[in-house]
C-alpha cells in the first residue's frame, strides 16, 4: 500500500484500518528513517485513541522505534506510563510486555523507579493477563536486582495459590530461580508452597514444584524425609509425562546423596515405569537412570524388587520396531550384561525364555 494511502488510514474512522495504517508504516520506518519525523507525531496522536487496539499498537510502534533510536526512548517512557494506567487491560499487558522489550536494551530504564512501580503494581491487577505479564517483567528485572524480588515476597506468597494456573506456574519458576537469594525464612515458607503446589490439578505447576524441591536439595536446604518420600513416590505414578520425568530427576538428585534411598523407590521403577510405562521416551529415562546407578545401589535392594527380572523381561518382550524400541533393548541388555553381570546363559537359567513381546 502506498505511503499516502497510510497517512490517510491513520485517521479512519474504521479502527481497523487506524491500527493497519499504524503497523505497516511502522515497518517501513525501520527500514527507511526518511519518513520519521514527519509521521512521529502522528503517531503519538494514536496513544489518545478511542479505540484501544489502536492505542496499543501505537505503544508497541513507539518501543520499536526507541528500540532503534535512542532519542526517542524518553517518549517511548511518556507513552508506557499511560499505557500502564490505561482502562483496557490488554493495552496494560501489552505495556508491559513493550517495558521489558525496552529494559532488554536500555537496562538504565531500571532506575526510573516511578516507571517500574507502576509496572510491578500491576501484580495487583484485577486481569489475570496483566498480572501475569507483570510477574514475568519481575522475573526478568530479578535477574539483576533481586532486592525488587525481596520488596514484593509478601505479593509472590499470595499468588502461589491464584486460581490462574500459568500464575501459579510462574510463582514457582521465580522463587526456584532465585532460591540462593533468599533468608532461611523465607525458603521455609517457599519450601511449604512447594509441597502444597505438588499436588496442584494443573501438571505444569506440579512439575515446577518438584523443580523447586529439586533445588533446594541441590542448596541442602531441604532432608530426604518421610514428606518427601510420600510426594515423590505419587509422582512418579503421576498421570502426567512431565511430571514423572520431573521426579526420576529429583530421583537423580536423591541418589546422588545415597543410594540406598533406592528402597524407597525401585518398587516403583520396577513395577510402574519399567514395565507398565507406555511412553517410551520416559521408560528410555528410567533405563537411563538405572544405567547410572545401578552399580552404586545395594544388590540387596536391586534383588528386593526383582530389577533384574524386570528388566530381563523388557528386553526380551521389546520388538525392535523402531529405533526408540531398538534403544530400550539395548540398555536393559548393556544394564543386565555389563552392569550386573547377567549373562545371556545365565539370564535364560535364572528367568527362561521370553513368553510375551511388546510390540
């Protein structure tokens, strides 16, 4: 479309073709400054829209040309304030994703203090989407000035528990990432949201509430107790495919401490995921782990819960039909063979021939 058709379409009376006009002569601007000055303030005149599509299109427009030019950030700051207050909440999510574009660039925005409280207030925001584009704007201003994170605990504790999943989800992922920041306090209370989220309806906070359990036993800020145990056990059944592989890695961790915790679980590795798991990219997962720690396990323990008949089952009953399949057989025969000295002779005494094949 040509360049005078766009001015004209910028005052439409037809939002649509307001917010078009807008797009696409920001596009070209980035391409070709020629134009610039001649239609800034055009576009300054759109952050007053009525309409509030066309408003926040305007904000996004006046990020990416501060984005290039910085002369003009000061406006693009103007602009961001009042789409922070503005009455439509997608205008305010949009704010706020334009503010960290922005802060990515230009990190000395963080000292505009009035700037980034209107934004982080926004956590108080009725609209689940705002608030959540304002948690994920902390997140990203935490990661170089986690004394914000500090100000704002008493908030995070609060919306552990909001009805938005996704909320929930996020809490989790910024008190994990900033769990070495944190006073003894408040990883305690941390630690309690962590047990409760992990038995949260939604699979994606439950794994990141194992993620977080997993790095508070990397800190040794959290014991392998009977509550963890219990937990983690259910989680490893989990319906979910990402929580179970959540669990054979703070499995992993727990191992790493001692191995005779393996008691506590290998009835499960055995019965459940060995054999019963029908995805096959968990059950590559588990021989993984097996791989490694079978050796460091009491063979007591491995015996106890009939590792070897398990895998010696797996193996013979896998058809090599693809190359997933392929890969279960060989690691559940590298494990028989290699890692606890099954023979194949001594395999076909001990457990006979396959009676089953899993195709």
């Amino acid at each position: 479309m040509k360049y005078e058709y766009l001015i004209k379409w910028l005052r439409s009376p037809i939002p649509g073709r307001r917010r078009k006009a807008l797009e696409k002569l920001t596009k070209n601007l980035l391409k070709d400054q020629s134009r610039l000055k001649e239609v800034y303030s055009r576009i300054k005149e759109l952050l007053s829209d009525e309409d509030w599509s066309v408003r926040s299109v305007a904000i996004k427009s006046l990020t990416e040309i501060a984005l290039t030019r910085e002369e003009f950030l000061k406006d693009a700051v103007e602009a961001l304030k009042l789409g922070l207050r503005d009455e439509a909440p997608n205008v305010r999510a949009s704010t706020v994703y334009n503010l960290a574009r922005l802060i990515t660039k230009y990190e000395s925005l963080l000292q505009n203090t009035e700037l980034i409280s209107l934004a982080i207030d926004l956590l108080k925001d009725e609209n689940n989407n705002v608030k959540e584009a304002s948690l994920r704007l902390l997140q990203e201003i935490s990661k170089v000035n986690s004394e914000l994170l500090q100000e704002k605990i008493e908030e995070l504790y609060s919306l552990a528990a909001h009805e938005n999943a996704n909320i929930r989800r996020n809490i989790l992922a910024i008190f994990t990432e900033h769990l070495q920041n944190f006073s003894d306090d408040n990883i305690a209370k941390i630690m309690e949201i962590y047990y409760e989220r992990i038995k949260d309806p939604n699979f994606l906070v439950r794994e990141n509430a194992i993620r977080g359990l997993m790095r508070l036993l990397e800190l040794n800020k959290l014991n392998v107790n009977d509550d963890l145990v219990r937990e983690l056990r259910k989680r490893l059944r989990d319906p979910q495919v990402p929580v179970k592989r959540a669990a054979l890695n703070l499995l992993r961790k727990i191992l790493d401490k001692n191995a005779f915790y393996a008691d506590k679980f290998f009835d499960i590795i055995a019965e459940d995921l060995l054999l019963k798991e029908k995805n096959l990219n968990l059950k590559i997962e588990v021989l993984k782990l097996l791989h490694d720690y079978v050796e460091k396990v009491p063979r007591d323990i491995l015996n106890k819960y009939q590792i070897p008949r398990a895998l010696d089952k797996l193996e013979k009953a896998t058809v090599e039909k693809s190359p997933k399949k392929t890969l279960i057989r060989m690691l559940a025969r590298e494990i028989l063979e290699n890692k606890l000295g099954y023979t194949l002779e001594l395999r076909k005494k001990k457990f006979g021939e396959p009676d089953q094949k899993i195709k």
